[in-house]
C-alpha cells in the first residue's frame, strides 16, 4: 500500500464529490451549495493531480466544474460529480484489495461528515430545509468509519505491544471520539429548535479533523509505515 498525501487527497475529495452528487439529486437546496462543493473539489482534486497521481485527475477536476455550471438541473450535475468521483479513485487505483478497500470507505467516511458539514451551513441560512439529508449524510460518515475500524482490526494492524503500540492505541482513541462526535451531531439534529443544526454543524467540524486523524493512522498501520 503506498501511502501518501495524494493519497489523503484523493479520499477526500472523493467523498466530497459523491456527497455533491447525493444532495444534487435530492434537490433540497439551491444551486449555491452545489457551486461550493464544485469549487471545493476542483481545488482540492487540483491539488491531488499536481501532487503526482494519475493525470485522469484532471478529468474529475473538470466533471466537477460541470456539476458546478449545471448546478440547476440534476440530471447535469448528479452524474457529473459522481462521475468525477470516479475518476477521482481511478486515479489512485492499485492492485492491493486491502488498499482499495480503504479507498472506498475512506470516500464514504470523509465524504459525508465533510458534506454534512458544508450542508449545515446551509441549514443556518435556511432552517426550514429538511433535517433528513444532514442525518442521512452523518449515518453515511458512520457507516464509512465502521467499516474503516473493521477493515484495520481485520488485517491485524493493530497491536497492544511492540512498536506500534502508542500508535494503535492513538488510533483506537481517535475512532472512537470521531464516533461520539458523530454520535453529538445526530442528536443535536433531534433537537428541534435552531440551536440544534448550529451544534451540529459545530460538532461536524471537529468530526472532519479527528477523522482525517483516523484516515491518516489507519492507512499508516496498514501500510506498516509507522
């Protein structure tokens, strides 16, 4: 597995995309959040092609200006960001199971906290906008970080003794405050009132940094970098 900070990157943006393409097609808020996320992943899947990945990159970079300009109709820009998505992953793409495993649970993981995040910003505008998608996109990120602990426990990274373990241990720590943390932003979206999206958001915040502390670890493990 070759880890690196293209690597991160491409995850990230990813996920990033795949979230454009979800709320894209769910239609439950206008046509500025979809410019922001087209903005975000054309930088971010920028700096992901100049950083030495496979030039294909530069292809989701420019599904993702697509999306952005087709941002008022869905049917442009869903299949433009999903597409970019891909291009994304293939950019990175190896014969390892393992490592492509990862891949993708790193895209859901990341991908949703961060587009639930950039979501709920809308939602400070807006409050009449539907709480399920921020939820359905917090379950996301979830699901991505428990298969993301499986597929680490599962290919015996992890150590109690020896030398990685302060890292495992760090590691352990890290997915488990990520999940109380994602754990704080479904319960804040229960509570009714204005104040809940506004904690959420905040809670979704800290979510992204600590998960890209259990991405970066994780993977580190695996690859025995560490």
């Amino acid at each position: 597995m070759d880890l690196s900070p293209a690597l991160i990157l491409v995850t990230w943006v990813s996920g990033i995309a795949v979230g454009g393409a979800v709320v894209a097609w769910w239609r439950v808020v206008g046509p500025g959040y979809l410019w922001l996320v087209g903005a975000v992943v054309a930088v971010i899947g920028g700096l992901s092609a100049a950083a030495g990945v496979h030039p294909i990159a530069w292809v989701g970079v420019a599904m993702a200006v697509v999306g952005a300009l087709g941002a008022r109709k869905r049917v442009v820009a869903a299949p433009a960001f999903a597409l970019g998505a891909g291009l994304f992953m293939a950019s990175v793409w190896e014969s390892e199971a393992t490592a492509m495993v990862l891949l993708v649970t790193g895209t859901l993981f990341l991908g949703g906290i961060t587009s639930e995040m950039l979501l709920g910003h809308w939602f400070l505008v807006d409050p009449t906008l539907p709480r399920w998608s921020l939820i359905v996109l917090d379950a996301a990120a979830a699901a991505g970080l428990a298969l993301e602990v499986g597929v680490v426990v599962a290919s015996g990274s992890l150590t109690m003794s020896g030398q990685n373990a302060v890292y495992s241990a760090v590691y352990v720590a890290l997915a488990a405050f990520c999940a109380v943390l994602m754990l704080g932003v479904w319960g804040s979206l229960r509570e009714p009132r204005y104040s809940g999206v506004m904690a959420a958001t905040g809670l979704s915040y800290l979510a992204v940094l600590v998960a890209f502390g259990v991405v970066t670890v994780g993977r580190s493990l695996v690859a025995g970098s560490i």
